[in-house]
C-alpha cells in the first residue's frame, strides 16, 4: 500500500468526497490554492486528531464572507461538517492544518465542478520557546484588506511576499492614520497600563481573538476595542499575535521598537493560560 501524501486537497461533491491532484512541489496552502479561482475561506488546525475549537465560528465567518462579498450560495453546512470530520479523521499525521474553502469557480481542470474544497497540510505547532522568548514583528505597508469582515483568498496570497522570515516573525497593517489593525495572518493585542486594547473595526474578526477576549473579560482584565497607534508603541507593556495556530504569542519587538522591558509579560501569559485551559475543554469532532 502506498502511504498517504503530507499534502492533501478534496472537492466535496453530491456523491461525497473527491481526492485531487496535489502538485509535488507544493509546501503550503498558498501553493495547494494557487492557479484556482480564489473565493472565500477559513483555516484552522486540529486538536486530538481530529477535533476542532469553535468550528461553528469558522463556518459562521465564511457564510458572512460570502455575504459581504455579495455572492448568494446556500453552503451545506452538514455535508462540510461530515467532510471535515472524514478526511482528519484519515489523515495519517498527529494533527494537521485544515483550510476549507468556497470558490468563484469550480476548478473543472482538477475533474471537479465543485466550488468546495478542503486542504490539509501537516500541523507544526509554534515552537515552546518563542512562548517563552516573545516574537518581534514588522510592518506590511502596502497591504491592505478590501473588504475587512471577508476573509477571501486574494487576500491569502497577497500576504505571500510576507512570510515570517528570519527577521520577523509577523507583519503588521496599519490604517491611513498610523493605527495598527491586524497581522496579515493574525490579530494584533497591546496592553497599555493594565488595559488589553485591539482594533475594534478594519480587521477580520478572528475566532481566536474572540475567544481572548472572551477570556479577558472572565479574568476581569479591562479591554478597549481601540487600535494601538505607532506613536503609543513606546509605552505599551505588553503586545501579542493570534490566530488559530499559534493561540497567544508575546511579540517583543515592534520594527526597531522594544516593546515594555524586552520580554513576555504577565497578561499574555494570564491569557494564554486561560486560552489553553479553555481549548481542554471546548474542543469537539465536526459531527458533534
């Protein structure tokens, strides 16, 4: 029997699950995606093989994507949930990242008319150290999001040029007015004497940053939805990245900027506590 590929890419049909090309060279979503008619999308990872943390959220975000892009398409949430579960529930690694997606068009040159399909790839989880260390990021200038509350594709590969390098972990969009909004993979948290504040309008709404801010209010951490402004990075205490990969990760440095005394501070390790505790028992199979 020949083992089952790292990579992994299906078309969900009326007659159930189509397994399609993968290119050898491909690496990453970007490549897995690359050359299709990009529409909406959500991506997350998995957690005991094959359970997932707030998949109605991610469905919930992709169905209020196709509405602010105007498109009228009825997505069987049931057949993608029982796909979801089918295919990690296969996959031959630990865990895996999952991206499900519903495209402008079908990509017939793969042998599908479906717009919906799912892609794995295997699950790396953030190195323990950079928990400990914090991350330092910079800035993305001429990114921007079109439609902010749509999390497309276009977007996703957009964002290529800006792949965490070996000198910056993330990158940063900032408004017309210097604020930050968001990671071009991530949200983006500053604590400002004793306050956790986030943008509030211009960026995707994250599940993770949910669920952190979820967690903040029950640790009685005060938040404001107010965007950090370049000028104010010198006096934040703490910054933070998150996303459905990596939960809560300390960032450090912003560009050449220190953030607080240089090291992971108390609220981002409160929260990740919480986050994780929280992932314990929130965690559920597709079909649940």
């Amino acid at each position: 029997m020949l083992p089952m590929p790292e990579i992994q890419l299906f078309a969900i049909e009326e007659a159930g699950l189509r397994p399609l090309p993968v290119s050898p060279h491909a690496t990453s979503f970007d490549d897995l995606y690359d050359g299709l008619a990009l529409g909406v999308y959500s991506a997350l990872r998995t957690f005991d093989h094959h359970k997932f943390l707030y998949l109605t959220h991610h469905i919930a975000r992709t169905v209020n994507s196709m509405r602010v892009i105007g498109w009228d398409y009825d997505l069987d949430v049931a057949r993608l949930r029982r796909a979801l579960h089918t295919v990690c529930t296969a996959y031959p690694f630990p865990d895996a990242r999952v991206r499900f997606d519903v495209l402008a068009t079908p990509p017939t040159h793969l042998g599908t008319t479906s717009r919906e399909l799912i892609g794995l790839i295997p699950f790396h989880p953030v190195p323990p150290a950079l928990y400990q260390t914090g991350v330092k990021v910079a800035f993305a200038p001429d990114l921007h999001r079109a439609r902010p509350l749509a999390k497309t594709g276009d977007f996703a590969q957009a964002r290529r040029p800006y792949r965490s390098s070996s000198t910056a972990y993330e990158y940063l969009l900032l408004d017309d007015a210097g604020h930050i909004l968001e990671g071009t993979g991530t949200n983006f948290f500053g604590v400002h004497e004793g306050v956790l504040r986030t943008a509030g309008s211009g960026v995707l709404e994250g599940v993770t940053r949910t669920i952190i801010l979820d967690q903040a209010a029950k640790l009685g951490i005060p938040v404001s939805l107010d965007a950090v402004h370049l000028d104010e990075i010198p006096h934040l205490q703490e910054a933070a990245l998150s996303g459905s990969s990596r939960a809560i990760i300390p960032v450090v440095q912003i560009g050449a900027m220190m953030v607080g005394d240089g090291r992971p501070g108390p609220v981002c390790q409160r929260l990740l506590t919480a986050y994780n505790s929280f992932v314990s028992q929130a965690i559920k199979t597709a079909v649940e």
